[in-house]
C-alpha cells in the first residue's frame, strides 16, 4: 500500500469515530473488528467467522494487515496522528479525537451517501467485534467495554433505524444470513446486560431486520429457528402476557430447533426468569410459566451435548440435572471454553467443581497466553475466589499472590484482573484473621491513580470491614470512618448489590457506636451524606435498607443523648429512603432460587444432639419468656443472642430451652466453642445421622458430602413429606471470624441460639434481621431467696448442729451475691461444707472482699468473663487448684497456652501441682467455674487478668512464692521448642520462631524474680531459649533480652557452685559467647563479634577439651570468624576459617549434613570472589542439599543465603563458560523458590533471570536473553 492510501486509510478512520459521536471509542472495538470472531454454529459447536465475512470494511483490514498505525502503536502508546490519540483509562486504551485538530477534520462527512456508508460501517464493525456468548474467557469483560457505545449510539441507531436503512447495512445477499444471526447473538447480550424490560432496547428493530432478509434463501442455514426464538422473546417482553409467552413456548419445543436455536432458548428463559427484579414486575401466572418452561428445558441430547447446551445448562438447569449430563469433548478440549465452563460454574456457586476445573486448566492457561495475561488473571482471580468460598484462604492466597506477582508495571497494574486478584487476596487474609496484612492490600488498590467505580466500593468496603473487626490493630485509624466516606462518593455509581453491601457495612458501624465524639460525628455526617444520596423514593425496602433503618434510629437516639438533645420527630420516623433496582447502572441477572430446589436433600432422620442435660436446679428468669418454643414456620432465622458475665446461667437457660423445644423441632444442634477441626468432625457426624437423601432420586448422600449438603439444607429444611424447623446452639464462640464459617448461610425457618459473655454486635451483619439481644444479668431477688433456701434446706438433714437463717438473712445474703446464680450455688454449697451460718458466711464474705484493693475490684467488674462474687467465694476456701493458679499468675495473662502448664512425669516436685492430664483437668475445670480463668481461641488457650494474678501474688508467702515461680520455670523449659544448645549454625530451616514468641511474654515477666529462685533450681532447668530463632528474624532486642536472663543465671550458678565447675555449665558458657558473638555480627558490630567468637574458641580449647561439643563450638566459632574475615575484606583468611570449620565437623560423629553444606555453601562464595571459579565451582556442587531442603518455599529469615544458595553456583558455571549448565540450574531454582508478595521485590528470581539472561546470550539467543 503506498502513502496516498496510507493516508486514505487514517481519514476514513477519522471519519468512522466521528460516526460514533463520542470523543472516545474503545481500541478493541477496531482492533477486535480485524480478527477472526469466535461463534458457534448451528450443531452448536465453536467456529470462526472472518472479518470479510463479518463486513468489516477492507480499508480498516488494509491498516490491519500493514501494521500501520493505529496497530502499530506499541512503541509509543501516546502517539497521536492526524487528530487521533491513544488514552488510558482504567487499564482501558481508547482512540481519542483530540479537539485541537483541524476544523475539517472535526466534524463528520456532509455527505449524505458517504455519511450512511460509515454508519453501516460503524454497524458491521461493532458486530463483529462484540463477543458471543461463551465464547471467550474475555468475552465479559469485552462486552462490558463495548456497552457505553452501544447505549449511547448503536442501540438508539437501531431503535430509529428504517428497512431501507437496514437494508443498506446489511452485506451482499450471501452474507446476510450470517449476518442477522450475530447481530441478534449480540442483541441477545445486550438485552441480557441492559434487563429484558429496558427503555433501551430496540424491540421493533429484529421485524425490520427479518422483512430486510430474503427468508427462502435463509432456509438450511440454521437461522430460521433463531429468529423464531429471538422474535419469540421480543413478542414476550413487549407484550408480558400468558399468551405471547405460550406462543413462544409452543415455538421453541419444536423439533425442528438445532443446537444454537436450543440454546438460545435456554438463554432467554434464563433472562426472563430474571425479570422480576426489573422495572416491570410480570403476572403471576407468567412468571409461574417461565419457572415451568424453564424447569423443563433440556439439551436435545444428554449423552452427546454440544459445547453451547451444555454451558447454557449449567446457568440454567439444577445442579443434579447437571451431573447427568455428559460433558462434550469440546469443553475438554479448548482452553477457553474449558475456562467458560469454570467461570459459569463458580457464577452459579457450584464452587467445588467450579475451583477443579479452573485450578486444573490454570497451567494450560499460563502456557497458552503466560502468567501476566489478562486472561490468566481472570482465571486466577475466580479460582482465587472459590478457594476463598470453600474456605482454603491459603490455597486462595498462593494463587492470588503468584499471579499479582507478575503484574508490577502500572500498565498492568491499572487492568481490571490485577483489582480483581488483590481483591481476593484481600479476601484470603481477611477469612484467616489477618487484617494487618490485609490494610496494606487495600491501600495499595486504593492508592491507584484510577480505580474503577465498583472495585473502590470493594475495597473500601473490605477496608472497613478491617477497622471494625480488628480495631485494636490499627488505632484510631478508622475512627472517622474514611472508608465508608470515600465509598459514598462512588454509591451512584456501582450496582444495586454493592449499594445493599454498603448499607449493611454502616448499619453494623453504626451498631457499634463511636467510641469518641469525633467518632460519633463522623458516623453522623455518613448517615446524612447516604440518607441525601438515597433521596425521597418510596418502594419495598430490602432487608438491608430495614437493617440500616433500625441502627440509624438507635444511633439518633445515642448521638442526641451524647449531645444533650431531644430527637425530632422525622429522626425517630423508622421510614428511609429505598433503592430501586432501576438505579443500578450495572444491573446483573440472578437466576430464581427456586430452580435449584430439587438439588437440596431431604432429611429422613431426626436429630436431638445437645451437650448437656437439663438443670433440675435450673430457674426460669424473666429474660426466658422473651423465647418461644413454638418456631415460626417463616422464611427466615430467628436469631437470638443470649450474653453476659461468667456464671450467669446462660447454658442453664440454653439447655432448658432446648429440652423443652425437643417436640417443636425435627434438628436441634448444639456446638461448643472447640478448635475448628474438632467441629467440623462433630458436624459431620451429626450430618450423617440426619440421613440426607438426593431429593429426585432417593439415594443417600454420600458420607463425604454429607456435610456439605447438611449446610445446603438449612436452606430448604424438610423431609419426604413436609418442612421441618431446626434449631442450633452457639455455645462460647466469641470470635466472629470462627462463628462466620459455620454460619448456616441463608437458612430458612430455623432458630439460632449464640451464646457469648461479650455481646456480639457482629451479628447484626450475620442475617438479614436483626437479632434479640437477651442480656442476663442474674435472677429475680424473690427467685434467689427461695433457690438459696430450698439449696440450702435439701441437706439440712446432713448438717449437724446448725439453724436456719431466717428471711431477712437469706434476703441479705442473695443480695450480698447480686443474686448471682452461680455465686449462690457454691456459697451454698461451701456453707453446707464447713458447716457454717449463713451470718458467718456473710462475716467472712465481706472481710475477705474488703481485703482485695478496690482497683483491682473494679478492674475484676470491667471483665464479663469475671465474677467478683464467684472469685471472692472461692477465695474464702481456697481448694487444690490454688497451686495451678498461682502458677498462671506469674505468667502472661493475655493468652497462656493450655499446653504449657500440662503436668509432666520428668519433673515430679512436691508442690501439690498436678501430676496427671486427669488431675490438671479437674484443677482447671474448678478454676473456670469460678472465673477466675476463662479459656480461648478455640479452647486451646487459657486467660486470666492482672488484677487477679496480682491478688493470689500477694496472698503467697515466699516459700509458695519460690515454688510457684520455679514451677514455672520448669514449664517453659519443658516446652520451649528450641533449646539453647541447639543449632549452632543459622542454615536453610526456620527455626519455631512463632511458637517461641507466643511464650517470651512468659518468660521475660520472670527476669526480676531470678534472685529469689535460682539458688533454688538446676542451671539446665533455667536455660530456656536459643536465641537463634530470634536472631535468624531479625528481632535482635529480644535475642539480646534472651542472652541478659541466661547470663544472669549462669552468674548465680558460678558463685554458688564447687570447683571444679560441672561440663554442663562451662559449655553454657562457651555457648553464651557464640551467641553473643553471632548478634554482634548480625547487628553490625563485626569487632565486638570477632572478640567473642575468639573467647568462645579458647574457652572451649581450656575448658572443654576434645569431647562432648567440643568440635562443634570450634567449627561454628571458624564459620563466624571467617564471616567477619568476608565482610572485612580479608578473602584469603575468610576461605581459612571456613576450611577450618569444615574440618572441626568432620571430627562429629554424626555430623549434619546440612551444615557441612551450608559451610561449603559460604566458602564456595569466598572463592568466587578470590577469582577461583572452577574450585568455587566445585565446592558448591557439593553444597548442593536434597530436594526436600533446598525447596525454599518456606524460608523467610535471611535472604543472603537464599542468594548464595541460588546465585553462587550458576555464576561459577557461566564464568567459566558453561552456560547450558547455568541456564539448567536457574530455570530449576526458579521452580523452587517462593512467588514474592505484591509489594515486595524477590532478590534471588532477580539475581536468576539476570544470569538467564547472560546465558542466553551465550547461547546466541538474544530474543530470549531480552
């Protein structure tokens, strides 16, 4: 093509956009225009149709096929010719017409002809370039493009278009046929997007384009049964009536209908199922015909589907009518149709099935179009999200995070999957309770120079939901609640789905209450901005908008009493402005539950399964009446929270309940807080015992799903005859994000009981209503005083010389307690024990309360999980389990694992602590009944607070004193995971870092005690830790405060010991300077280094001598020295040292074989740097460890050895010219090393690629190199 046609080419470009009439149009729609189109043809299987055949005009193919610009713009993607640029918005390119161009070139031809030809251009190009349906893993995302320039120019060209107009658009008669049926394909979708009902759909243009067609010559070509369906469609949502729809039902059970026209009728029921949530609701009796047609549509061939029934089916059909179908080879075959088929199926939720087949083809994908893709990312985005659904947030979070990894530059980085990815990775730490990970996340998707308007509503939607489940973590932050107010300037903007989420998000802050005044305020001022944005609107309000109504007038009520108002009367008005799904830009079709109804089981068995039996003693308190045994058969959950302080009688109230219920309801299920995998294993078995059967074919749901199909009927609870009501217990889950994962998410016509000592706002969040809140603060002063009197009276024939109090003293002794119902129970108990009055008990009660400081008092009052008068009573007689609690009073109290204190055989002291699980239990068990602990975090570990442990400290005397803190001393040796003697050599492993910085909390809040122990306990009892873990982390002050307490104790040890000195303590000692020396070098300080690993060294040659230990301290105190020799310079006397040390383990019988590589690894790098690459070269050969090691996945300590191991061979291989050699091991270091966070950058994959990249250049293979 020469210049003059060239140029030619540009103008008609010019000329084509300015037809759009918008100043920007999308590059795909031009570029897209001039490729093959991906389709389906009449048997239902994928084709191509080309862009000649499209009618794509051959001036725009003639640019196409040259390369010339628009298409070669890649170098410069700002370019601008001839009044046209390239813009980016939101990872979107645009062709822009710039207003500065010449004024001819402004304005669209006059022409009358010329202008109706690039219309009909505009027309052919549009339709070739939008997708069909299911055809391509992009082919949403393209769609959604493509739709503001079908709204705002080719939809209302085809409303007004004429059939002399549509006459012209069409291309010659061969190409007509084929024409019309993508242009209806493309209808269909837009018809889908826009809502069946939508004033923009041109209704009238399909009968135009059919009277344009010459119908005898469109027969054979599969489009007559087509445009049968589409006319079908266009009659029904003209004319919402019984018979339009009958017409087209009769119509589209033809036995003529193919494939595509089969599944085209699927489509459309599927959209009509949809309408009901439009502008224009349909009659009953239509709506009850599309459910029927709908439910009975089928492929016409179940053993031999075609690739487009089968994805139609699994938008439309049950998940049981699915699974019967055969799965086409098509499907199987192509990468993106298998994709479709994942995508369609996590849309519908089957995410099971949905996570399989995207996780399996995610390889393929990345082979076909490589890891930075838009369409892997759209993969790795939705099989990130199943995961996440299914709750395997870490299988989520290594997708997310490989894919988000190779998406760094801002081109990438503004696309719509790098939003959707770190969405999802945000979700998986979010479900994992990591929510200081996850605020970094959402401020760096934030902090995007454009973020489109949904994902922003996300995002910060994700961000609130961060301050208001970890406030604690983050401070004062997120008092003013930046996130919802940065989301209300998007509200407008993003679907009615994401305007119900956001609502719900300031209901449960606004449930909440600010904390501060300037807390408050900021929720006021949200509250007025959403209730403005809302506007006056009046149509049935979602569950939702009634939710937010009800927290809006509660916090009215709350901010006028902080301010010292009234309230007028339109603030306590429950009335609020409603959202309209008419409003929603970006309205998306849902299918009808009730299509899936024949999926959920019915139960054949009844299930009482509760964990504790009925209290005789139990009394009803007028918080009981508030439930109802009778269940209301309604189509939701009735939610109760039961809460309040320790000993209260919430379980009693709970298990009353329940018994009482046992006739109302066919499931009744009672969990106990337990570590999740423990729950889920009783879930199970109680799954089991409901006997789920598949509803159509009566076969019994298999074990392994058992419990999966349990949750889905909850859903729809019934049996073979009837529904049934079911009812389950939460007992003691206080943790929202434990609660979350067992909540029977939308269940219907059950009852939920949470029982918690704190109250849980966070269930305002958790259904659509809100739920009861029963507070139970203790019995009626009448029902304590006859409890306490007939408690009392039932032993009186066991007592000995003792009287009844009369009423005034039982009335002041109830009132003493609070009428406490636990606290009365064991101060009746303890009375009847010892004998006593009840005047004397009440002596003794208020004495031994007077003696506890009154701070401490009001501290004890401020915990729920406290009971001053359960405390107190036990106070008076102190039983066994004192010694266990004296014991947690010298540790931390804000988490104390339960393991720690287990009893154990090795260490048999006589200190009444227990010496059996057994006992330990039963001591625990008596401590928790009075509250003076309280166990968490899944039961697992156990809390108490410093008021308490400050009043059994002082209660000791010293000898109690000694024993207790040696005790504990004993604990934490015993459970320390590393050991100070062990690991003298920072290799690849990570040591137990997290599990010992879960117990240095313990063991530095014993430092100022040592001088009153340590005469009293063996020195090997008191070396706790190995600093190691600490030092490998980085955390170099709490390795210096470990060394402080070992060199304290050893001081002790030494002055009070007998010459000569045990071995044990002189090679403690010896440790103690390596240690020491190895933070020095690690902190910079390479002289003081170089002086202890020296006086390490002559300590163990004088002290020590050949033995036990011996040569391992020489060899780790060689391998420092020749560190700080390195770092010096000194490489000669650096490759020594290491040689040394290597020859030191040698002489261990034994020896690691891991640290005699990870020596030869350091010494492999001296040599490298001495220019001695073939003896470099060999040692690290030998330094190379097993697979099972050098997998690094999990390292996250030292990144210089990461290097070393990684980069010193390759680099010894390619100096000496070996670069097929080199090449080989950086491609298999590659494999193995960890993906890097979105953040963060990997040193070693980039020290790797750049030695590739040498490699290939000497393997002449520059592109590759590049």
């Amino acid at each position: 093509m020469d210049v003059s046609e060239n140029l030619g080419g540009i103008d008609q470009l010019h000329q084509l956009l300015l037809c759009f009439q918008c100043q920007r149009v999308p590059f795909d729609l031009i570029s897209r225009a001039c490729k093959p189109k991906s389709s389906w043809s009449a048997t239902g299987e994928p084709e191509k149709i080309q862009p000649d055949e499209g009618g794509v005009p051959q001036w725009l193919l003639g640019l196409w096929e040259t390369r010339q610009w628009p298409f070669s713009h890649a170098d410069d993607a700002a370019a601008g010719v001839d009044g046209l640029r390239f813009v980016n918005n939101c990872g979107i390119q645009y062709l822009e017409i710039q207003a500065s161009s010449p004024a001819n070139s402004l304005e669209a031809s006059d022409d009358e002809q010329s202008q109706e030809a690039y219309i009909s251009q505009c027309i052919r190009i549009f339709n070739h370039a939008f997708p069909c349906r299911n055809t391509e893993v992009l082919g949403e995302e393209i769609a959604a493009r493509l739709m503001p320039l079908a709204k705002a120019f080719v939809l209302p060209l085809l409303a007004s278009a004429s059939e002399r107009q549509i006459c012209h658009w069409l291309p010659p008669s061969e190409r007509k046929v084929l024409f019309a049926l993508t242009l209806f394909d493309c209808l269909l979708q837009v018809f889908t997007f826009l809502g069946p009902y939508s004033p923009l759909n041109p209704t009238n243009f399909p009968r135009k384009v059919l009277n344009a067609i010459d119908m005898p010559a469109a027969q054979g070509h599969g489009v007559e049964p087509c445009l049968k369906v589409f006319l079908g469609m266009i009659d029904t949502i003209s004319s919402p009536s019984l018979e339009s729809f009958e017409r087209f039902a009769l119509n589209s059970t033809s036995t003529d209908l193919d494939e595509r026209s089969n599944a085209w009728t699927g489509l459309v029921l599927r959209m009509l199922l949809s309408s009901g949530r439009t502008k224009r609701s349909q009659p009953q009796a239509l709506s009850d015909a599309i459910l029927k047609a709908a439910a009975s549509w089928n492929p016409k061939s179940t053993t031999h589907t075609s690739p487009i029934e089968y994805l139609v089916a699994i938008e439309l059909l049950p998940h049981a009518r699915l699974r019967s179908i055969s799965l086409s080879e098509s499907l199987t075959v192509s990468i993106e149709l298998n994709i479709v088929r994942g995508l369609l199926l996590s849309r519908m939720q089957y995410h099971q099935e949905a996570s399989r087949a995207l996780y399996d083809i995610l390889p393929s994908a990345i082979s076909h179009w490589g890891l930075a893709s838009f369409q892997v990312g759209i993969v790795g985005a939705e099989s990130a999200n199943c995961y996440n659904m299914l709750r395997k947030e870490d299988v989520a979070n290594t997708i997310a995070t490989r894919c988000l990894a190779a998406r760094s530059t801002p081109e990438l980085t503004s696309r719509q999957d790098w939003f959707y990815l770190s969405l999802h990775l945000v979700d998986s730490l979010i479900g994992r309770g990591r929510y200081a990970e996850a605020e970094p996340v959402v401020q760096h998707i934030l902090s995007q120079p454009v973020v489109p308007p949904m994902i922003h509503m996300m995002a910060c939607l994700r961000l609130s939901k961060i301050g208001r489940r970890a406030p604690g973590e983050f401070g004062t932050v997120f008092e003013e609640h930046h996130a919802l107010q940065e989301g209300i300037g998007v509200f407008r903007q993003v679907t009615y789905a994401l305007q119900e989420e956001f609502l719900e998000e300031l209901a449960c802050i606004l449930s909440a209450k600010g904390a501060t005044q300037k807390s408050l305020e900021a929720q006021k001022v949200l509250v007025d901005t959403i209730n403005d944005l809302l506007g006056q609107r009046r149509s049935r309000k979602s569950p939702a908008q009634e939710r937010y109504a009800r927290a809006q007038l509660d916090f009215s009520q709350h901010f006028r009493r902080q301010n010292h108002d009234g309230m007028s009367e339109d603030e306590t008005s429950l009335e609020l402005p409603a959202l309209s799904v008419d409003d929603d830009p970006c309205s998306q079709e849902s299918i009808s539950s009730h299509v899936i109804d024949d999926t959920i089981p019915i139960a054949t068995q009844s299930v009482f399964s509760i964990t504790y039996e009925r209290d005789d003693d139990f009394v009803p308190i007028p918080a009981a009446f508030k439930l109802t045994h009778d269940p209301l058969l309604e189509d939701k959950i009735h939610l109760y929270s039961i809460y309040g302080q320790a000993g209260t009688g919430k379980t009693s109230l709970a298990a009353d309940f329940t018994h009482k219920s046992r006739d109302h309801y066919s499931f009744i299920l009672w969990i106990k807080d337990a570590p999740l995998e423990e729950i889920l294993d009783y879930l199970s078995s109680v799954a089991a015992r409901l006997g789920l059967k598949n509803t159509s074919s009566s076969v019994p749901i298999r074990p392994e799903q058992a419990l999966e199909q349990m949750f889905r009927w909850f859903t729809h609870p019934r049996n073979a005859s009837s529904r049934v009501p079911w009812l389950i217990v939460f007992d003691g889950i206080e943790r929202e994000e434990v609660l979350r994962q067992l909540w029977p998410r939308g269940g219907r016509f059950g009852t939920v009981l949470v029982i918690t000592r704190n109250k849980p706002y966070f269930l305002y969040h958790f259904d659509r209503d809100m739920p009861l809140y029963i507070e139970l603060r203790g019995l009626t002063p009448e029902s304590a005083i006859q409890w306490a009197s007939r408690h009392t009276m039932a032993t009186k024939s066991t007592l000995v010389n003792r009287t009844l109090s009369p009423r005034k003293e039982m009335a002041s002794f109830a009132e003493l307690l609070r009428y406490h119902p636990a606290a009365i129970k064991q101060a009746t108990s303890l009375i009847s024990r010892r004998h006593m009055g009840v005047g004397d008990f009440i002596a003794a009660y208020k004495k031994t309360r007077a003696s506890i400081p009154e701070p401490l008092v009001m501290e004890i009052l401020s915990q729920p999980n406290h009971s001053i008068q359960l405390i107190t009573t036990w106070l008076l007689n102190p039983v066994d389990s004192g010694v266990l609690m004296n014991a947690i009073s010298f540790l931390d109290p804000y988490g104390i694992p339960e393991s720690l204190l287990w009893p154990s055989a090795s260490f048999t002291w006589p200190d009444g602590y227990p010496q059996g699980v057994s006992e330990f239990e039963e001591m625990r068990d008596q401590l928790l009944k009075s509250s003076l602990i309280w166990r968490g975090n899944a039961q697992q570990t156990i809390y108490t607070s410093r008021a308490v442990q400050k009043i059994f400290i002082k209660r000791m005397d010293p000898p109690c004193f000694r024993r207790a803190c040696c005790r504990v001393l004993f604990l934490l040796a015993y459970t320390w995971p590393c050991k100070f003697e062990d690991h003298l050599f920072i290799a690849y492993w990570t040591p137990p870092f997290t599990k010992c910085c879960n117990l240095t909390s313990h063991a530095f809040g014993l430092d100022y005690q040592l001088s009153h122990v340590s005469s009293s306990v063996k020195p090997e009892l008191l070396i706790l830790t190995n600093p190691r873990c600490a030092i490998k982390h980085g955390k170099y002050t709490s390795a210096g405060l470990f060394l402080i307490l070992v060199s304290r104790i050893l001081d002790v040890h030494i002055s009070e010991s007998h010459l000569p000195l045990p071995h044990t303590t002189l090679r403690h000692a010896c440790l103690l300077n390596h240690h020491n020396g190895v933070l020095a070098y690690r902190r910079g300080q390479y002289d003081s280094a170089a002086y202890y690993f020296r006086r390490c060294f002559l300590k163990a040659v004088n002290d020590l001598g050949p033995g036990e230990g011996y040569w391992s301290i020489q060899a780790a105190c060689h391998y420092g020295l020749g560190n700080i020799k390195r770092k010096e310079p000194s490489i000669p006397d650096s490759i020594a040292s290491y040689e040394m040390s290597i020859k030191a383990l040698e002489h261990i019988e034994g020896k690691s074989e891991q640290d005699v590589s990870f020596v030869k690894l350091n010494l492999g790098l001296s040599l490298l740097m001495n220019d001695e690459p073939k003896a470099a070269e060999k040692v690290l050969e030998q330094a190379r460890l097993p697979e099972p090691v050098t997998n690094l996945e999990d390292d996250t300590s030292d990144s210089r050895q990461i290097l070393v191991l990684c980069l010193g061979l390759p680099i010894a291989k390619l100096t000496q010219n070996k670069a097929e050699e080199s090449l080989q091991l950086c491609l298999e270091y590659l494999a193995m090393l960890p993906l890097p966070t979105p953040v963060s950058i990997s040193q070693p994959a980039t020290g790797l690629h750049l030695i590739a990249s040498g490699s290939y250049g000497r393997l002449s293979k520059f592109d590759l190199a590049q």
